[in-house]
C-alpha cells in the first residue's frame, strides 16, 4: 500500500456514533475497533467499548478515521483533528516522522504497538498533530 493522508478526528464518548453518521453521509465501508478488543493491560473498564481506531474507507477515495479520547487524556474541542499517515513503506514514513516531530514534541513515541504496527504521535514546531502508523507489508 502507497502511503496515504487523511483526517484523523478524537471524540469524547461517542466516535462510534458520529464515525456511523459519516458512513450515512457518504457511504462505504466502516470498522471500528474497541480498545477491549485491542486487549492492551492499561485498558480500564471505563474504556473498554471505546472506539480505539474507526476507519471509514468510501468508494469515491475518501477517508476518515477517528477514536474515542481514553480516561486521563485530555480532550479539547476545536483541536481534536490530526493528520494521520499511514502506510508501509517504513523507511518513508520514519523520514516523515523524523522531520515532523523536530522542533516540535512527541506525545507517543514512534514504536510497536499492540495492534503489532509502528506508531507514534507529535505535535510539529507549528502546532500540527501528526500521527505516523507504519504497518507489516501485506504478503
């Protein structure tokens, strides 16, 4: 897979339900995964039917994704879109993470997750989140 940009919006309580509204509004395909389903230890039982990442892929290209914010993060509206690159080509997306996340401040440092890809998250020296997901190649 090419590497792609897209939206990446955070919720309080309810990406599942504006994540379903979305796909009312422009159609295609929607997953959505829990943080209970992710299985990860810190995972309380507040958050657990959490949506931890939702991704709406539709037929005319676009794509969003969105998550619920997890118990003792902070949620401010207003600024609760990042831009999310994803993709698998590791060596492009480490570059992109490396020139991003200079100057700026890592808020989750670039490394394996529990859903088994690379994944980090900045704010870059003018106040842009990013948020970088390296997956395994597709074989």
């Amino acid at each position: 897979m090419a590497s792609r940009l897209n939206p990446y919006i955070g919720f309080t309580d309810n990406a599942r339900q504006a994540m379903e509204f979305y796909e009312s509004v422009f159609g295609g395909t929607l997953a959505l995964n829990t943080f209970g389903e992710a299985g990860g230890p810190q995972t309380s039982d507040a958050d657990k039917d959490k949506i931890m990442h939702g991704m709406l892929e539709t037929e005319a290209g676009y794509t969003i994704m969105g998550a619920d914010t997890p118990e003792g993060m902070e949620h401010h509206a207003g600024t609760n879109i990042s831009v999310s690159l994803s993709g698998d080509d590791a060596d492009q997306l480490r570059s992109y993470w490396e020139k991003l996340s200079a100057g700026g401040t890592v808020t989750v440092p670039l490394e394996k997750q529990v859903w088994g890809d690379e994944f980090g998250m900045c704010v870059d020296q003018f106040g842009i989140g990013w948020m970088v997901n390296i997956g395994s190649p597709q074989t």
